[in-house]
C-alpha cells in the first residue's frame, strides 16, 4: 500500500508541476500579448500618453550637461555634443509610478535650442536604477521636443515612408508631459512630446529575428564619412558601438567591407559589394531620404543614423533615426523652394565614397530609381499623407491645447499649412510647411522622374555672405 501511495503522490505532483508550468506559460504569453496591444493603441492608434516626472532639484542640477573637448591625434578640437548623465526621478506613466528611474537629456540642436526652459528632448529607463521595472515590457523610450515640427508629425510621417521603403522604424507615438522640480517648477504642463521607441537589442530580434539578435549595432556620431581603421577591432570603438562590442567576426566583416569601399578595384567592389551589403535596403534609405530632403542625417551629417552588422546574414544595414529635420527643415544655407526641388539623381550633400561608387554602377542606379517610383506612386502621395496629417491632427489637438510653453493650435496649423507663401512662420528658420512641402515636392520629383525637369543640385553647406 505504501508503494501504491507514493506512486500516486509521485504523479498528483507531476501533474501539478504541468499545470503550474501551464498557467506559467499562459500567463507569459498573456503578459506579452497584452503589452503589444498597449504599444499599438501608442504607436498606431495614437493613444497619447500621460506621463508626470517629479525631480529633486538635485537631480535637476545633475542632469545639466557637460561640453567635454576632445581632439583628434594631430588635429583640432572635435566637438562631439553635450555628455548627458542619468539621474532619479519619480515618473509616472498612464498612471504606472517607477521610482528612482533612470532619466537624461539628449540630442543636439534640439536640445541646444531650449538648454534655458523646461522643454528639452530627454530620455527615461525604467530600468537604470531599479531592476525589474517595466513599461509594458519595455524600459526605454525617447522624448522629442519637436525642434522646428510646430505640428509635431515630421516624426511620424518621415518614419511611414522609411517603413514602406523596407526598413525597419521605430515606433512613435506622442506624450502629454507634466514636469515638476522642486524649487522651480510644480505639475509644469510642459505639452506634447514625440515618442520614439528604443532602438537596441530587444528591437533588433522584434524587428529582424531571433537570429539577428546580438548583431552588431552601431551609432556614429563624429566621423563625416566612413573609414577603414585597419583590422584592429578595437580602433572601430570610434563608430559608436551600441550592441555586439564583442562580438569581433561582425566587427572584422564590417572593416573588411570600409576596406572594400575605400580600396577596392572596380570589378572587385561591383562584385563584392552586395555580399558585405543589403543594396536593396540601401537603396529604399536614399530613396526615402532624397524624397523627404532629409540632410540632417548620414548623406549629409555624420549623424542621425544607426549601423546594423547583422548576423543573419552578415550584411550592413543603415537605418533611419532623428527626423525631426525632415521635409525640408535642415536647410545647409539654401531656399525652401530649392530644397524642395532637390535632384534625385546625387541623393547624397557631403562626399560620401560608398554613395558615389554605387551610382557608378548601373545595377544599383536602376535599383534607387526604382525605389524612388514605387514611393511615388504608392505612399508620397497629397491624398494619402494629408489623410495621415488629418489623423494625426485629431489625435493631438486637444492636448496640444493644454501646452503652454509651445505655440499651441496655431502653431501646429502653421506647421501643416504655413502662411500665404507655404512658410511656417512659426519657427527660426525659413522652411515650408508640411503640406506646401508636399505638394511641391510631389511635383519636383514626379517631373524628375519623367526626364521634364531637372533637380537643383546640392552639395555641401552653402557659405554665408561675408
């Protein structure tokens, strides 16, 4: 009997550990499908969040950023931006609180342009200081103020187009922020943010595959064109590695591809180039980047990009990021109305090698092209984006009217429509807004693409007169 007993203990228990890994497993997957439904009601259905941050006015000082100066070997100060540092503040989200989470400034003009007021772009992480601490499965998320977007939506729109080009984007979304600082500011209704999704690991895998996941993942930020360093893998910490320092095959195989580029023979880089190389990739990123005139970025600044070794196949991706710019608002000197009819054909403004050496060979020419047309006729439409805008004007008017630190309605409707002349007079800085810029650039590029006209030819910063 004794024997029996157990025997049947024995299985009552495994049955019972099967059930708890059971209700386990359906719980995790519960938990999972829950947060993805959270993050489309953001980033898709527009659902505005509600986030408070209260900071001691310690932390408030400590959060202030520091100009280092840097040289190159031989060479003059290189000014690589602000250094930003994580404090504690009390957040809380959509009603979440996270204590002593981690928060910091960030960005470069953007944030320049508002250092004196409470408006400036910043980052939080749940998870810097308290382990565990998520929202809704995540735990950072990046906060624009919108410098030179008084509508909020050049985020929005820019990434759509990167998207149906066939990269892979970020999702964004918007937040109503209130911000208290002790001694200096209390429940500060601060208005709406542009959100942005993390780029890192855990977006890698979501947006690539498990077997991307640990791919080597990069952010220049100071070298104005890519470079071999020679074979050393430590000499290319200067491209800013985010993910896979270690991994040293990926970081080999993205110095063999520089040493391609920068000395390969014809025959040999025609040949090579799209084994070490997502070409197609590539080619949507010129072609989305050329329609929007999006110079604040890799073709025309050693900025605003992410690089992508990615393991899965071991080609490079380049992928977008910072599109606040787009739509013509980076100007390097030059008129709206000539950034506006911007040549698509030289879809680059600094010396870029790689570039040039692609548009040598036909393949790849024929490739852009045919990105630049697919866009044209399908996304970088008047009534498909003027839908979008309408969307999203609906969606954040009414916290829009809560902000009182930005320009409010009328600054957004200038944003969207601008004055008699397109121009959005709400900014420092002669630009179209979005709709006029639309508009014109639809028929700039459609007559490009026709042979009917042909584009203004841009490279490099026009100087100012002396």
């Amino acid at each position: 009997m004794c024997i029996f007993k157990l025997i049947s203990l024995l299985a009552w228990l495994c049955a019972a550990s099967f059930i708890s890994l059971g209700q386990a497993a359906e719980k995790s997957s519960g938990n999972t499908n829950a947060n993805a439904s959270f993050w489309r009601s953001v980033f898709d259905a527009n659902h505005v969040l509600d986030v408070q941050i209260s900071l001691s006015r310690e932390a408030w000082e400590a959060l202030q950023p520091r100009r280092p100066e840097r040289r190159r070997e031989g060479g003059p100060r290189v000014d690589f931006g602000n250094e930003f540092h994580y404090v504690k503040a009390d957040i809380a989200i959509d009603g979440q609180s996270f204590n002593a989470a981690g928060m910091r400034f960030k960005g470069n003009s953007s944030y320049r342009f508002a250092s004196r007021g409470l408006k400036r772009p910043f980052k939080i992480d749940t998870n810097r200081f308290v382990n565990g601490q998520k929202l809704h499965g995540r735990t950072k998320l990046n906060f624009s103020n919108a410098f030179l977007d008084s509508a909020f939506m050049k985020e929005k729109l820019g990434y759509e187009l990167y998207r149906a080009a066939g990269l892979p984007t970020p999702g964004v979304g918007w937040a109503s922020v209130t911000m208290t600082v002790e001694g200096l500011a209390k429940k500060k209704p601060l208005g709406i943010y542009v959100i942005i999704e993390q780029i890192d690991d855990r977006y890698i895998g979501q947006n690539l595959g498990k077997a991307s996941k640990g791919s080597l993942l990069m952010k220049p930020e100071s070298m104005d064109d890519w470079r071999y360093l020679g074979e050393e893998p430590k000499a290319y910490e200067r491209y800013n590695i985010k993910v896979g320092e270690n991994n040293t095959d990926q970081i080999r195989r993205f110095a063999k591809l520089l040493k391609l580029v920068e000395q390969g023979s014809d025959d040999e880089f025609a040949r090579e180039i799209g084994k070490r190389m997502n070409l197609e990739q590539f080619a949507g990123y010129l072609a989305a980047t050329s329609i929007l005139v999006n110079i604040d970025s890799y073709i025309g600044m050693p900025h605003n990009y992410y690089l992508l070794m990615d393991k899965a196949d071991g080609r490079l991706r380049i992928l977008p990021w910072d599109l606040n710019e787009t739509f013509g608002t980076f100007t390097m000197g030059r008129s709206p109305e000539i950034l506006a009819k911007w040549d698509i054909d030289r879809p680059w403004i600094s010396k870029r090698r790689l570039s040039e050496r692609l548009f040598e060979t036909e393949s790849f020419r024929k490739l852009y092209r045919t990105a630049v047309a697919k866009l044209m006729k399908e996304h970088f439409t008047e009534e498909k984006l003027f839908e979008r805008i309408d969307t999203f004007e609906k969606a954040i008017t009414h916290h829009i009217k809560k902000d009182e630190i930005g320009k409010g309605l009328s600054g957004m409707q200038m944003g969207i429509n601008g004055d008699s002349n397109g121009v959005n007079k709400a900014v420092n800085r002669r630009v179209f807004a979005i709709k006029p810029f639309i508009l014109q650039r639809i028929t700039s590029v459609n007559d490009q693409l026709t042979g009917k006209t042909e584009g203004e030819k841009i490279q490099g910063r026009k100087k100012r007169p002396r």
